[in-house]
C-alpha cells in the first residue's frame, strides 16, 4: 500500500511561499488502479514526482507497504518496485528500443517479448526493434516507447504522467486496451494522471487534485458524474488524443 500522510510541497518565489501541494492524505490499496485528474496547474504532476522521489515533499510521510521513503532517491524507489512514465520522455542516442525495453525487464528480453509489449502501445514492433531512441522519433513514438518499458518490467507500483498526450486516436486506443489488462490482472498498483473519460471509466477510483489540494477522491461512479456537474471546462476530461 502507498499512503500519503499531511504530504506538503511549496516554492519560493518573488520572496513568499507558494503552496504547490497542500496538506494531502491519500491512500492507494495494493492492485487498485488510480486516476488522479483536476485542472491544469492543480498539482498532479508535483503529487507524482513526490510519490517517485524526483522531489521530495517540504512536510508529511511518504509510505511503501509500511517503510517511510520520504527520503530515498529515484533509485532506491525503482529497487523496491516503484516505476515512473514521463510526459516528456528523455532521449538516448546510440541506444536501440530492445536494448532499452531489456533493460527495464532486467535482462535480456526476446525480441517476440519487446514486440508484445509494443504493440500494447500501438506500435508497429518489427518496424521499431533496432530504432535508436533519438531525434528520428517523434514525440508520441518516445511516450509510448516510455510507457512499453513501465510495462516490459515487474513493477508494484507504476505511474504515468499523462500517457494520453501526443498520441494519436488509434495509439490512445491500444494504450486503453492495455490499461484494462493490466487492471484485470490486478498484479500491480497502477495510478495514472489522465483528463480522459476512457482511462477514468476503467478506473477503481479517481482522485481530484486541484489548487494542491485533494478536493474529491471516490469511486468511478461517486466521482465521474461530478466532473462533469462541477469541473466542466476547468477540466477538460472528454479531449480527444492528438490527430497526429
């Protein structure tokens, strides 16, 4: 189980303190699948990085299945099985998709095993294998590449930032596909920002984030009916993936 407890993240900035996460308790069950939605600029993405270490909270208790990780780095969370998807995924000249997607598994991973994962993002695999992870990609290629090596390793906790933006309607769809596999199997605990009513609908709960505060946290059928009463256009969940 992750728990969050009073978990709080401000900057300073032009001589005061901006609150960036306010004061949140959150609790997210082994095998559940969390989407955590709200307006732009609410605090999702600062929520996550703080769950992942990639900054850590300025007051409150960060816990993984009972030990305190409020401390530890990126590394020592990737080691106890917490894994993270970009928005805005890196690039690696010189290194080959497989030799990425093994990585991530750990070993060496068989090529009819990189192209499963692929093609659950919407890709064509064969065509993809030997491809360097380079400018020769466009942005949707590295996101769902990203989000293939979150799937090619044996995670318990994977998070994903927005996998639906930059991807085209065909990719989103494989990507949906294969969210709802990973929830049948209930194997890992899944928490993804989305403002998409297909990832949300799929979901067990969803947690609203919004000015840093968690304002709303439910079930799908509590939850899902009030954004659209009260979110609207502050939160625009039925945007369509890129046409790209």
């Amino acid at each position: 189980m992750l728990e969050l407890k009073s978990v709080s993240y401000e900057v300073f900035d032009e001589g005061k303190n901006i609150d960036i996460v306010n004061n949140i308790d959150l609790e997210v069950p082994d095998g559940e699948f969390l989407v955590i939605t709200g307006p732009n600029g609410g605090g999702k993405s600062t929520l996550v990085k703080l769950i992942m270490g990639l900054i850590k909270p300025t007051s409150g208790t960060i816990l993984f299945n009972g030990q305190n990780i409020t401390n530890l780095s990126v590394t020592d969370r990737a080691h106890l099985g917490i894994g993270y998807a970009f928005q805005h995924p890196a690039r690696f000249k010189g290194l080959t998709v497989h030799k990425l997607l093994s990585i991530a598994h750990g070993g060496d991973l068989p090529e009819d095993e990189c192209c499963a994962y692929l093609t659950r993002v919407g890709l064509c695999s064969k065509d993809y294998l030997h491809r360097e992870i380079d400018s020769s990609l466009s942005g949707g290629e590295i996101k769902r590449i990203e989000i293939a090596t979150l799937m090619a390793r044996e995670l318990k906790l994977a998070i994903y930032d927005e996998p639906e933006a930059g991807i085209d309607l065909w990719s989103f769809s494989m990507l949906v596909e294969g969210f709802k596999d990973i929830r049948k199997g209930k194997k890992e605990t899944v928490i993804i920002i989305s403002h998409q009513e297909r990832i949300m609908r799929i979901a067990d709960r969803i947690a609203v984030v919004s000015a840093g505060r968690l304002s709303d946290d439910g079930p799908v059928n509590e939850i899902f009916p009030k954004l659209i009463d009260k979110l609207g256009n502050a939160c625009d969940f039925r945007q369509k993936p890129e046409e790209q």
